[in-house]
C-alpha cells in the first residue's frame, strides 16, 4: 500500500450563515481500510467530506495527501487527486443518457480539439457494464430507471474512476439486498487493490459489518473515533445522539376509527393487479415488499400521480377516482415521496416556502390568503421542531431528517384524511427515525389513515398496526401485529406464499 494514499483532515472548521457545522474536526483515512462516519443528521458528516471533495472550503484546517498539505479547489480538482464521491442525494441530469452521466466532467477528447470522442464513451460504458453483468442501452436517458438503478450507476461511475480514495455517502439508502451484497463485494476488492473507503450510513447493522474504523461526529464535532471493534451498538448509538433511546420504535396503539381508504381490485396494467386494501381512521397499515414489488406504483396510483386501468377507489365510502394529485389533494389524499429532492422539496427555495406548497397549489383563490396561511405553516414547522436558526434559509442547507419534517408540515397545511409515507426515514440518523417515527404515531392518534411503504422489515414491525406485503405487483393477505414475523414477510415478499 502506498504512502501516497493515506489522506490527513486536522482542525477542519466550517460555518454556514453564522451557524458552525464543523467545529476542529480531524481525522485520517487509511488506504486499504473503510472508514465509517456515523452521527446524527446535522452532526457534520456529508460537510466533512464535501470539504475532502472540494465542494466545500472550509473556513479553517488543512488537508494532508500522503502527507503533503494540499488544496482541493473542486470535485474535479478532487478526482484528479484520486478522490471520489457518491453523494447521498442522487447526482444525475435527468434528461441525459446513461452513459453522459457516468461521464460527465471527464469526456475522452475526440481527434479535433473541443469535441468528445463519443465512439470511446460509448465503447467505455458498454465495457463497465459487462463488467457490472448490467443490460442496459447506454443512449437511454438516466430519467427511465428507477431510483435503486440509478444509484447503482452512481457507485459504477464512482469505482470508474479509478479513485484511490472513495467516499459513499449512504449508498445503500435504495437498493436491494442483492445490489447491497454485489457492492460490499465491490468494496472488498477495492480494499484488497489499496483504495480507501469513507463510507457513511446510518444502518447499523452494514456500520458493524463493513467498517474496520469509526468515527463518531455529533453538533460538527468528534466524540469518539477508534477501530470497530471497541464499539458497539448501544455504545455507537449512545454516542451519536448524545442520550441511550430506550426505545426504538415509539409505537402507541391508537384506536382504529371507520374505514377511510379502501381499494377494490385495482390494477394498472403490467404494474399491478387486483389489489385489496383498506385503512381505517387512526390506522397505520404498512406495506413491504423488494424493490420493484410495485408498492410506490400503487401508492402514486392511489396519490393521483399515475392512473389506474381497472378498479375502485373509495374515500369514507365515496368513489372517487384522482384524476391527478391536484384532486387527489383537495379530496384530502396526500403522498410522501421516497424521492425527497425530486419530488418533495424545491431546494433553492427556504423553509417557509417549502412548507407551504401544497397549501398554495390547492388554494381556489388567485392569491392565496397569505396572513394566516403562513402562520399555520409556522404552527406546523414548531410541530414538526424543525432544527434550523431560521425560516428564511434555504431548505437544501437543512439536513435530511430536518427536511423531511417540513415536507409532512407542508401536507399538514391540507388537513388531509390519508397520508402515504413511502420509505419516510430513507436517508435519516437513528436519532432523526426515532423523531420521525413519534410524529407519524402523533398524526395516528390524531385520526389520519396512514399507509407507511418500507423497505426495512423491522421498522414496519415497530411501527403498524398491519402489514401486507406485495410482490410482483400482487399483494399478500394482511397480517395482524401479534403475527409479525420477518421470515413470514420475507416469505410474502419472494412469493414464497402468494
């Protein structure tokens, strides 16, 4: 292993608007070695590394490569120097092709100087992808794959770059456990080839499994950082969040009112088929299943995004069928994406105008009646206690838990009957899930009909009050609380059992 490789951060310090995100933050990256970061969202971690990426100045401290104090002007500058970075949220053009995206910033050069050497691109990404075993059209535009695709063309570009340090910041957060167990082999060979891993995640279970270093930040500073092995769990998570969670799941059983959403054997063609579902007022029935099961199809059908080809829809015992999610707001059906920076926030916008979107986007009126409006949106956001030193800021500067808080205050604004939650916590510290888990019993108890869509078995256990699994665009009979099990679920989710 090469000297070369080894990278030193001493005293990092870095202030955004008057606020400290990282206060003397050192550590060292060793080449051969994955080394995690945990900590709550907030306590610094992805600032640290967009710093080691160069996205990020920070105000004070010095970077060492192999010893030598460096300045790291860009994330191309940072690639140049053998650094990479998979970013939590997504980094993707849309509208561009797979194989623009893989390369974008570091084109081959084609004969005549300005132009790209499209023929080496494309013969580059089909190469990648055979390596990967993936079939995929390079010229398809990134915009067609689903989220757990997308991310693992992102860790393919990433380990294309022949980096000798590569940072992941929550790479796991929507994939399925294939693609995970297909990465954590990936990132053995690495290892074994010298190259250094920053790997954060909030799973604690991949946190014990992969890391042979932990760093533990909380409020931008170091708590605690040393090999694996002297952690565990309860320590790790006593560490993080500065207080032991007794509890992890905050459940309180809230009784279960009249029947507000029910579905008669709804079908979209080649997605999903004959589906039966009800949910009842102060009710949290939770849907699991693999990626690509057709459960977030389901939901935007339900939500007014998508249409459906067959079946019904009955709201408090009224058909009803969103024509799209305007109606679907008004008639009080309102659906949390999985995709938080696509589909829930407007990033460049602050706080309070996040939080009032949907209030604004329903509102009959030409102008919407703005005093009171932003006085319930700032209700909603004390209810939700978003941390943040004002509401003026813009929401993209919040972490991931604080943003998701003001993407459920802003459905708050709509008094809505049904609140669809898919995968709420992705992307979110144990300390942030647990917060976000007393909201949604809070909104239960309440009278809302919940359905929550996760990937995570043991979060749908801690949290409904039922569970149907779909698999394959069919859905399980459901199971009662008291016949939880993961195996049985897991069984649902293979079609072991359907």
């Amino acid at each position: 292993m090469s000297e070369q490789n080894w990278i030193e951060l001493r005293n990092i310090t870095k202030d955004f608007s008057g606020v400290r995100a990282l206060d003397k933050v050192s550590i060292k990256i060793l080449p051969g070695r994955v080394h995690t970061l945990v900590g709550e969202n907030g306590a610094g971690k992805s600032t640290l590394m967009k710093i080691l990426n160069g996205l990020y100045k920070p105000n004070e401290g010095t970077i060492l490569i192999g010893g030598e104090e460096t300045v790291i002007h860009s994330p191309i500058d940072a690639r140049k120097k053998g650094i990479a970075m998979i970013y939590q949220e997504l980094n993707y053009i849309s509208e561009l092709s797979l194989e623009e995206n893989i390369f974008m910033g570091r084109f081959p050069s084609g004969k005549i100087k300005g132009t790209v050497d499209w023929k080496q691109v494309r013969k580059d990404t089909l190469a990648l992808f055979a390596q990967e075993g993936l079939n995929y059209d390079p010229a398809m535009k990134i915009k067609h794959l689903s989220v757990s695709e997308i991310q693992m063309l992102e860790i393919l570009k990433a380990i294309s770059c022949d980096a000798k340090v590569i940072i992941m910041d929550e790479p796991t957060s929507s994939i399925t456990t294939r693609e995970v167990e297909t990465l954590f082999e990936h990132i053995q060979q690495l290892k074994q080839r010298g190259i250094a891993i920053v790997y954060i995640s909030h799973k604690m279970e991949e946190v014990f499994r992969i890391s042979d270093d932990i760093t533990v930040l909380r409020d931008g500073k170091v708590v605690d950082s040393g090999p694996a092995g002297q952690f565990d769990i309860h320590s790790l998570i006593a560490k993080m969040v500065g207080r032991e969670l007794k509890e992890i799941y905050p459940k309180v059983q809230a009784e279960a009112g009249k029947t507000v959403l029910e579905l008669k054997h709804l079908s979209s063609s080649g997605v999903f088929k004959d589906i039966d579902l009800t949910i009842r007022q102060g009710e949290i029935l939770g849907l699991a299943g693999l990626v690509g099961a057709g459960r977030t199809e389901l939901a935007r059908a339900v939500a007014g995004l998508d249409g459906f080809t067959s079946g019904e829809i009955y709201l408090e015992g009224e058909r009803i069928t969103p024509g799209n999610v305007r109606e679907a707001m008004q008639k009080g059906i309102v659906m949390v994406s999985e995709d938080r920076r696509e589909y829930g926030i407007i990033g460049c916008r602050d706080i309070l105008e996040n939080a009032t979107l949907a209030d604004n986007a329903v509102s009959r009126g030409l102008l919407a009646n703005r005093r009171p409006q932003v006085e319930r949106a700032k209700n909603n956001i004390r209810r939700m206690k978003v941390k943040a030193p004002s509401l003026d800021i813009l929401i993209e500067n919040l972490s991931g838990g604080n943003q998701q808080k003001v993407v459920l205050a802003k459905w708050l604004m709509l008094n809505a009957k049904v609140l669809i939650l898919d995968e709420p916590t992705r992307g979110i510290d144990v300390g942030a899930k647990y917060e976000i888990y007393k909201i949604i019993c809070e909104l239960a108890q309440q009278g809302y009909a919940i359905l929550m869509i996760s990937s995570e078995i043991p979060e749908l256990m801690g949290m409904a009050d039922r569970i149907q699994v779909m698999c394959r665009g069919r859905i399980s009979p459901e199971i009662q609380r008291d016949a939880f099990s993961q195996e049985l679920i897991m069984q649902y989710a293979v079609g072991g059992i359907l």
